[in-house]
C-alpha cells in the first residue's frame, strides 16, 4: 500500500483465486459425475449440483488464498 502496489496485489489475488476456483469446479463436476446429459436430462438437478459443488469450492479458495 505504501508503494502503491496494492491494486497490483490484488489483481493477482484475483486471478488466482479465479483460476482456483475453475480448476477445483471441473475436478469436482467430474469426480461426482455432473455432465452435459444430466443438464439436458434433468436441468434443475444440474443447476443444484452445480451451485452445491461452487459453494464449495468458493469455501475451499476463501480458506486457501483469502484468509491465509
């Protein structure tokens, strides 16, 4: 902050964070079996198991990079 670099900082903050988040929802998705044909057999069910496993992995990046 003294030296003006904390946009900087977290901007990289940010895209790690992103970046985290994308790699630990595909890895997830996959371990439990969440699919484009469930999405086109039952989308509701899709939705709930989508916003479930980015609940988590939001928790899991808060307490990896954020809270650290």
């Amino acid at each position: 902050m003294l030296e003006d670099r904390l946009v900087e900082h977290l901007n990289f903050v940010d895209d790690e964070a992103q970046e985290r988040m994308d790699i630990l929802v595909c890895q997830m998705m996959e371990k439990q079996g969440i699919t484009e044909e469930l999405k086109a057999r039952d989308q509701m069910e899709w939705v709930r198991a989508v916003n479930g496993i980015r609940n988590m992995a939001e928790e899991i990046v808060l307490k990896e990079l954020i809270y650290r």
